[in-house]
C-alpha cells in the first residue's frame, strides 16, 4: 500500500499554523498515513487517533534526537553546540535506561502529595497576576497571566530564588522554541545564548545548595548524585532546563488556547459559569480541543508497517497528536467543544514518555480557570482580528490575546 501525497500542504505555512485542522480533515480523508511538506520535504504524518495511540506505547517507535557529524558541531557556533550537548541529554529525546534513570529521579517532584501542596501557592499566584491584569480595561491574557504562571510554578519546584526569576522566564522563553525541531537557525542561536546563560546561572545555584540544600528539585537531584545515583552536573542541568520548558510551554499554551475557545463558543462558557464542578472536563477538553502539543516525530527503529504502509528502519512518523483528536472515529462529533466531553485523549502523550508533569499542569489549569472565571465574570475577547499564533510544528500557543474583564 501506498501512502497519499499532500505535499501541497506545508506545515511551516501561516494558513496552516493559524488553523491546522482543516489540513488534518484532509489528511484523515486520504489515508492512516500520509505525505506533506515540511521544511521543504516530504515527511510521513500518522493521522488517525487508533495508530498514534498505539505507536506512541510502541518501543519500535524510537524518541532519538539525530546525532549531528563532528564536522557539523565543528562548523556551527558556541551556543549551537551547547544547546545540542544540553538536548542530548533531554529525557525527552532518550529510551530506556537512560530514560528510565532520569525520570525516576524527577519523578518525586511531580507526586500527587507534591501537586497538592503546591496548590495554596498556585492560586495565590493566580490572583496576584490578575491583581494586575484586571487593573487595565484591556490586558494581554498570555503575558499577563497564561505565561508568567507556569513559569512562576516550575521556578518554585526547581528552588529559583524570586530575585532571579525575571531572566528565568526570559531564557525560558528562548529556549522553548528551540523544541520546534525545524525552527529557523537564528532560534536556535538565541536558544544556545540562553543555554549558555541558563547553565552557567545552574552552576552557581548548584554550588549554593550543595552547602546550603533546601526543599526543592534541584536539592533532591544534587542529594542523588552524591549518593552515587550516577547523575552528573551536566544531566542536572538539562533535566532542570527540560522541566522548565515542559513545565510551562504545556501548561502556557492550555490556559491560553483553552480560554480563546471557551470565549468563542459562549455557549460552553455560560455552561461553565453554571456548572463550576465540569472545571475538570472542561481542562480535558480543552487539551482535546486545541492541543498545546500538536504533533511529535518518532524514529522507526526497524522495518515495519505503520498505518498500512511498509517503511524502512530510521524513517521519521510525525505522529499528529492534533488530528488525532479531531478523528471522528475516536471522538463522536469531534470538531464541536463540549467541555461535558468524557475524558479521553492524547495531549500528555501515552506509554513511557507520558508527560511527567501532566498532574501539574491539569492542577494549574483548573485553578487558573476557576480564579479567572471568579475574578473577571464578563471576561470578553478586544480586538478584531484572529490571534496570531506562535511560528512553531511540534507545539500550538498564541503569541498574545487581548482579552477585556
């Protein structure tokens, strides 16, 4: 069997960026998998919710990142070269062992006990972030409340003293669109810079709390590598960087598309504002409705057969997370928003990549949309036009959205 060519459709286009889901409609009519343009070439997209389920609690679908040559890492600038040592080391972008070693060791930030002793503190921020926001007749809902929230979150797990967390949130902002893995080079550039800024700041505050340990991640971290848990100072590091960025890209993008689709269907809003108790299928629903993670590549690790189509090893699928969740074979109605909707979807991933945070970051969305619903009960889309979203694949945010309370 053979797979459909799209290569008409671009995945870097803005029509497709700014609504993707008449591309997957497509996608899905064609066929279980399919060509389309990325970066100029054609890729195989996996559209339907049954295989992407499936290949992502498959380990013949493998997460490696594509070891560059010598000679490229030679050519390239300082801070590409730091940000590749850094990814490297990403669990995101590791299987077994390796993987299973450094998400054991994170996991103990990210327990349910943890999640729950944090949430005082969330909620506080919440209505400090809209302290200032509601002050202004219009107010920018990413900036002002979506980003610095999660942002704010992770700082706290990882032990960021409040002083730093200004340059905090700006390299984790450089450094998050470093996770689009065909973003243009001057992205990564300004990422490297920040990986450069990051881990030297990391040094300092790891030196600190090997005197001075607290409560925090990186204290937890640092305790294992001294027990001999075989972790370095360079994967503390990148798993500090890798938890920053997951933990508030996810959770940024959420809050943000979430509230851009409650303020376009009222109707599910009125709802909302009726039935507070559906804030939890309403979070789940919005993560099914506009995912924050639109698609992840996986690497074949042998010759095998995906959506009916034979490959060889190495091919890369992009599993279209995004489209999946809108396959009307997995999701009656699926391009309607019913935040009554049963819970189900891939948004956090499946199988040994599931998304460590995913507690945190439902915890952090309910809250924020119960507080915001509380403190601005006329909250209303300003402006005229469409928001722009941000210039990424892999991930789907709004670059800004004017809201007015």
């Amino acid at each position: 069997m053979t797979a459909a060519d799209l290569t008409d459709i671009d995945l870097q286009s803005d029509a497709f960026r700014q609504d993707p889901y008449t591309a997957y409609a497509r996608m899905r009519a064609a066929g279980r998998l399919v060509q389309v343009n990325v970066a100029g070439q054609p890729q195989w997209m996996a559209t339907r919710h049954a295989d992407i389920a499936a290949a992502l609690k498959d380990a013949r679908f493998g997460t490696e990142s594509e070891l560059p040559s010598a000679q490229w890492l030679q050519a390239v600038p300082e801070p590409i070269r730091v940000l590749h040592e850094m990814q490297r080391r990403w669990m995101l972008f590791l299987n077994p062992p390796t993987h299973t070693r450094l998400r054991g060791l994170a996991h103990q930030a990210f327990t349910p006990r943890m999640v729950q002793a944090l949430e005082g503190q969330i909620e506080q921020r919440a209505h400090e972030l809209l302290d200032r926001a509601l002050a202004q007749p219009v107010f920018d809902l990413v900036h002002d409340f979506a980003h610095p929230l999660p942002v704010d979150v992770i700082a706290q797990i990882l032990g960021v003293p409040i002083a730093d967390r200004e340059a905090f949130a700006r390299w984790s902002v450089q450094l998050g669109a470093t996770l689009d893995p065909i973003a243009p080079d001057e992205v990564y550039l300004r990422g490297g810079e920040a990986a450069m800024g990051f881990s030297a700041y990391m040094r300092q505050l790891i030196a600190q709390r090997r005197g001075e340990p607290g409560s925090d991640l990186l204290s937890a971290l640092i305790a294992a590598e001294q027990a001999g848990d075989h972790l370095d100072e360079e994967e503390m590091i990148a798993t500090c960087v890798l938890l920053l960025l997951a933990g508030h890209e996810t959770t940024q993008n959420l809050i943000g598309n979430g509230v851009h689709a409650l303020l376009r269907h009222p109707e599910q809003l009125l709802r909302l504002r009726q039935e507070p108790q559906l804030i939890k299928s309403a979070v789940e629903e919005m993560l099914r409705y506009d995912s924050p993670v639109q698609c992840v590549p996986r690497l074949l690790r042998e010759d095998m057969a995906v959506g009916g189509v034979d490959l060889p090893r190495n091919s890369r699928v992009w599993m279209l997370i995004g489209s999946a969740h809108r396959d009307e074979e997995a999701y009656p109605n699926a391009s309607v928003l019913d935040i009554g909707r049963d819970r189900s979807h891939l948004a956090f991933g499946a199988g040994i990549h599931f998304c460590l945070g995913a507690l945190l970051a439902r915890t952090e969305a309910q809250i924020a949309l119960r507080v915001l619903l509380e403190r601005a009960p006329n909250l209303r889309l300003a402006g005229g036009a469409d928001p722009r979203v941000r210039p990424m694949v892999t991930l789907r945010g709004l670059q800004s959205l004017p809201v007015a309370p």
